[in-house]
C-alpha cells in the first residue's frame, strides 16, 4: 500500500503524537524549567511534523505549564503550575449540585489529610526545624485580629511557613492550589463565622502541638482549624 492509500491518522492521534513529540525532545534534552526551547520552525524540522500540530501541541503543553511561551522572546521549558487544577477545581466546585457531596466538601477532606500527615512529618524534624516564622505570623494575626480581623493573606502565609522546614517546594504549590480554588468560590462559600480570636487560637494549637512534638494534638489541632470551613460548606447545602 503506498503512502498516499494509506488512511489519514486521526487529527486527535497527530496532536498527541506531536505533544509527545515536543516533551520527548525536552527529556532528551535533559533541559530544565527556563531553558529556552526551539523555534516553531526548529521543531517542524527536528521533530518532521507540521506547523499546525506544532502550534496545537505548543498550545496544549502551555496550558499544563510544561512551555512558557513569552511574545517576544521565544519559547522555554515551562515551571510547575497547578493552575489548570485550580480552574478546573473552582469551576467543577461552581456546577456541582449543593444537596448532593459538594465538590468543595471533598477538596476541603483532601487538604485536611494533607496537612494532617504534614504536621507529623514537621514534628519528625522540629529539632532542626525552625519555626520563627511561623512564630512571626502568629504575633502579626494576633495584631490584626485585635484591629478587627485576621486577613485572608495572614492565614495563608502561616501556612506556607509552617512546612518550608520540610525543604518540599511541591507541598507549596498544592496548597497554594487549594487557597485559590477557596479565593475563587470566596462568595459562594460566605464570610467565615469564627471570631477573629479564635482564628489565631486554632492556629496557634497547631503550632504549639509541632514545637510540643505533640503528633495527637496537632491532627486534632488540624482538623479542629477545618472546622469553620465545615460549617460554611454546611450552610452552603442548607444543612447548617
């Protein structure tokens, strides 16, 4: 059977091949997240594909984060981005049903036993863990809960301290993943119930437990800190 007899591949199949393609040369490469990449016309002719697969793949490895492409500049190997996880959590979060399992009910549980298993890890290396940051963000949200309320950025940033000591760059960016997705559906879930002062209170059990090298007492603490959030899921579904 010559070439042109042969049946055309599925216009689905080139574009997973041409991906494939584009991450292959990246691994064969052995380049890392900000090494610039080849050009369009480059890739046609090292990878023999055309300008069109090149384009769809370029496009669909961006929107994961695996190509950066900067106008102007060129294209490079893209750094981690959990942002389409993000979207597509917030979005799913939007158009579940809310008397059935909602979506951020579940998100919520996932986060819990991660910061759960965290915080044990965290107590494994407190005595060369140090804390002071955490220490720091305590000491500011106890000021802001005095002049009317612990902010949002305060909350979070308490956490993205508390496990820097693990030295994991990935336990950052998943919870960075899950603050946006809460940011983005901010208005669906309401304004949280909790009193400013019981808002450093839960925060500060969680620390005390990791510097007590208390493993209990901090999941306890961990999920006694996911409680507000349960309660507002709960009337969000009407059952509060």
């Amino acid at each position: 059977m010559s070439v042109a007899d042969r049946p055309a591949r599925p216009r689905t199949s080139r574009a997973a091949e041409a991906r494939e393609a584009v991450k292959s040369l990246i691994l064969d490469r052995g380049l890392s997240a900000g090494d610039p990449l080849p050009t369009e016309s480059e890739l046609m002719k090292e990878l023999g594909i055309s300008r069109n697969s090149v384009r769809e793949a370029l496009k669909a490895l961006q929107a994961v984060g695996i190509v950066e492409i900067r106008h102007g500049f060129g294209m490079f190997v893209g750094r981690m981005s959990l942002g389409g996880l993000v979207d597509g959590l917030a979005f799913h979060g939007r158009i579940t049903p809310t008397d059935s399992g909602h979506h951020l009910a579940h998100l919520m549980q996932v986060r819990e036993a991660l910061e759960s298993g965290l915080v044990m890890q965290l107590i494994d290396r407190r005595r060369e863990a140090d804390l002071s940051a955490a220490a720091d963000v305590l000491a500011r949200m106890e000021t802001e809960a005095r002049l009317g309320g612990v902010s949002p950025k305060t909350d979070r940033l308490f956490h993205d301290v508390l496990y820097l000591p693990l030295g994991n760059p990935l336990v950052g960016q998943l919870l960075g993943a899950f603050w946006d997705v809460y940011h983005q559906l901010r208005l669906d879930l309401g304004a949280p119930s909790e009193p400013s002062q019981e808002v450093v209170r839960r925060h500060q059990l969680i620390h005390d437990a990791v510097v007590a090298g208390d493993k209990e007492a901090a999941v306890t603490a961990v999920q006694a800190h996911f409680d507000g959030v349960r309660g507002r899921l709960a009337r969000l579904r009407g059952q509060g």
